[in-house]
C-alpha cells in the first residue's frame, strides 16, 4: 500500500518507519527541510530506541521524505501526525494540524481516486470537526454526500509509551479505527493487516469522535491511577505506613491489577500532563467541569512541594547545596517535557537553595531550560558537598548509589522514585513510604 505520513516528529517517524517496516510504500511529509534531509539520510529525526535501525534500513527504499504535498493523491491514506500543542487555559491548539489537513485537502483536490485521511495526532472530541473542516475547505468538497465517496475523514490513536514506542507499534494490545464509512474501515484494515498477520491484537471499530474519546480516557485513566496511588500515598506517609507494602497488595486483586501503581513524585512526560488538562478544558467547554480529573492534576502538581517540604525538615534550604539526581521525566529518555524535576528544581531555588543537577542523558534538554543551573557529569560530582538529594528520575544507576553518599557534606536523601536503598549513615526519606 501507499502510505503519506504528515508530521515526522515522535509520532510521525515512529509511524513512518513502522509502516514501511510492515512493506507499505511510506511518503514521509514536514515542512522542516532538515528534518526530512535527515530522515532521507537515514536517521531518524528524534531519539528512540530502535528508530534509527527502521529509518536506516528502509530510507531511500520504502521510505522516503519530501516537503512537497505534490505526490499526496498517489497514496490510499494519509496520517495526520502533526503537533496539538497546549494553550495557556489547557486546551490544545489544532491550528498546526488544520493547515495540514487543508494542504492534504488541496493536494487531493484534483484527483478521482478514493483516499482516506486519518487523524494520528490527539485531538479532543470536540475540535475534531474543526479539522475535518479543514479538510473539507482544501478539498472544496463536502465530506458527506459525493466528496464523501472519495476522500473519507477517520480518527486511528496512538498508546506508544516514550522508550518503547518502536515495540508497542509492533505489539499494541488494541487497535482504534474511527471511521464513518466502510471503505475507510476496510483502508485501515489493509493497513494494519501486516501487523495483525504477526501480533494479536482486539480491534477496536467506532466512529472518529470515539476513538479519540478512548485514547483520552486511556491516558486519563492511567494518570489518574498513579494520582490516587500518590494521594494514597501521602495518607500512608502520614499514618508512618509504607505504600509499596500497600500497593503489592492491592494489586492483587485483578480489578486494580499491579502496574501503575508506582507512588511518588508523579507523571509528566509529553502526554499525560497535556491530555488531561485538554479533557478538563473540552469538558469545561462543554459545561461540566470533570472533579476527578481536576484532583488528579491537583495531587500530581502538589508532589513536587511535597518533596521538597520532607527535604526542607532536614536542611535549611537557604544557601545550601542540593543535589537534583534525574532530570528526564521517566527513566530511559532524555526528554524533559513537563518532568516532575521542573517544579522540583524551581521550589528548591525559590528557597535559595543551590542546585548542582545530574541526569545520565537529559542534562542537555534541561539546560535549555535552566540555563544557569549546575550540571554535573555523574551522580558522585552531584552529591560530592552536596547538603541533600532529591532523586526525582528512577533511573537504574541511582539504585547503585552507595559510598557516594559518603562525599556528602549532610548525608541527606528524599526519593521521589522509592530507588535508592536505605543505608546507615544515610538520612533517608521516601515521598511516599
Ligand atoms: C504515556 C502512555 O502510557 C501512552 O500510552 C501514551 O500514548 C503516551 O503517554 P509515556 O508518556 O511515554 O506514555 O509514559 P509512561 O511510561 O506511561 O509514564 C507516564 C508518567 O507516569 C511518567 O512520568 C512516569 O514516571 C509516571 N508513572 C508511571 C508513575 O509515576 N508511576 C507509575 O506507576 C507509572
């Protein structure tokens, strides 16, 4: 099949290189000459494990890139996997993404054949129609009636976890098609059907708006899990309990099941902290204001202080050192959107507190975003004089971490990530435990 990919960030090259790893004819599409140089070259254009291999192996044979929407009407289907950034009150921007669908809409303009062009990108329900219209104006046709019969509008969400995108295309436990007409349907079918051939996977068939509704729901669902988890949390710090011992068990019970119940300093990362508040923000809209999911934000946002207070009841913050070990909202990336190590390094320095930072991978990201910061090469130079830790990241290597704290000038650690083993000589605190 003949595939366009709209869009060559995270989602878009993940897309790209899968689908041409499955033997489609895949047209990478971004108005970013370097990014499509490099994807031609045969890279990938952003870091994750395994893409640069796909893009290497099939650049300049199944995938090639361009900046032209020329060839777009050669292809069956065309995936949107451009940005939906977030607006100041939460909502998300789908301007980016119209002016994509309008560019497909004109390049399909002149042409008889059946195309369909399907929505990667994460666009609440009720913005969906905006870019479906977009669509529509490029393509000066309706949607419905006879521009209905040929170019079809559909919604095809991605779960892909940053770390492990590349495997969870190739091993996704559902598949969403929103579609409104059967040949679309039966398009994403031929599209998936490499896939299904190898993988079992529940396909999951409904209209555009509900699909995106479950993609939603499914981000909302599992930020809030580790929201509870955390409040939870905080109620066993208080009764001097230890969550984990709670969590092992709870997870038992195959309603609540084991994962995602890792208490702590929180989520961040480029999907739940955006998703959910663009839920809250469309509900709003809307006329309802969705109480759980405005608690879950509030206790994901309110760790962070938490941390930083258990921290506070050990040292005086004012002029002391502070190690920051971990700076990547998760462990195995270096991404630092919306890591829980922004708040943590911000309420640190607010109380005049130095902050020397470590992070295997990400201390390059987080300098663009404190420039000023200390960072250091290893979490030893990190807590060598350092007057206390916060670990904010869980990565392996902290686990590890023993007779360096022997360098510190106050043996003080508060872990946000339940890491570091407690140790004599160590003052050790868990955020949760
Ligand atoms: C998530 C979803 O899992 C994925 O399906 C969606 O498409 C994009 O968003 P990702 O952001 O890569 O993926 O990270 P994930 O591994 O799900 O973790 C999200 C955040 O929750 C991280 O900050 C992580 O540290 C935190 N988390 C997760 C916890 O604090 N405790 C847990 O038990 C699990």
């Amino acid at each position: 099949m003949r595939i366009n990919v709209v869009g060559s960030g995270y989602v878009g090259t993940t897309l790209a290189a899968s689908l041409a790893d499955l033997g489609h004819e895949v047209t990478a599409i971004d108005i970013d000459e370097e990014i499509v140089a490099t994807l031609n070259n045969g890279s990938a254009p952003i870091h994750e494990p395994g893409l640069d291999e796909l893009v290497a192996q099939h650049a300049g044979d199944r995938l090639r890139a361009t900046t032209s929407y020329d060839d777009v009407s050669t292809a069956d289907v065309t995936f949107l996997a451009i940005q939906t950034p977030s607006r100041e009150d939460g909502s998300i921007d789908t301007g980016a993404l119209s002016a994509a669908a309008e560019m497909t809409g004109e390049a399909l303009a002149g042409s008889t054949d059946r195309h369909l062009v399907v929505i990667k990108s994460t666009v609440a329900p009720p913005s969906l129609p905006c870019v479906a219209d977009a669509l529509a104006t490029g393509l000066d046709e309706s949607l419905v009636g006879d521009g209905g019969d040929r170019v079809a509008f559909g919604a095809n969400p991605e779960f892909l976890r940053e770390g492990t995108a590349v495997s969870d295309f190739r091993e996704p436990d559902k598949l969403v098609f929103g579609t409104d007409v059967e040949w679309a349907d039966e398009l994403l079918d031929d599209v998936y059907a490499p896939l299904l051939a190898e993988h079992d996977a529940s396909v999951v068939r409904t209209d555009p708006a509900t699909a995106m509704m479950i993609k939603y729901a499914n981000n909302a669902f599992l930020a809030a899990k580790v929201s509870l988890i955390n409040d939870l949390g905080n109620v066993c710090k208080e009764f001097g309990l230890d969550t984990y011992e709670v969590a092992e068990a709870i997870g038992l019970d195959d309603r609540i099941g084991e994962r995602f119940l890792r208490s702590g300093l929180g989520w961040g990362g480029s999907c739940f902290p955006k998703d959910t508040k663009a839920l809250i923000a469309a509900a709003e809209g809307e006329g309802y204001s969705p109480v759980l999911l405005r608690a879950a934000v509030e206790v994901n946002d309110h760790q962070p202080e938490r941390l930083v207070a258990l921290l506070e009841e050990e040292v005086d913050l004012e002029g002391a050192r502070i190690a920051v070990l971990g700076l990547a909202f998760k462990p195995g990336t270096d991404d630092v959107r919306n890591s829980r190590a922004i708040p943590v390094i911000e309420a640190l320095r607010e109380r005049g507190a130095t902050v020397v930072a470590y992070d295997p991978v990400a201390g390059e990201n987080m300098s663009e975003r404190f420039t000023e910061l200390e960072y250091a090469d290893s979490a030893a130079d990190a807590l060598a004089g350092a007057e206390g830790a916060a670990v904010v990241t869980g990565w392996d290597e902290f686990a590890a971490l023993d007779s360096e704290f022997d360098a510190m000038a106050d043996p003080v650690v508060v872990d946000g990530r339940r890491v570091i083993e407690r140790r004599e000589g160590l003052v050790y605190e868990g955020l949760t435990w």
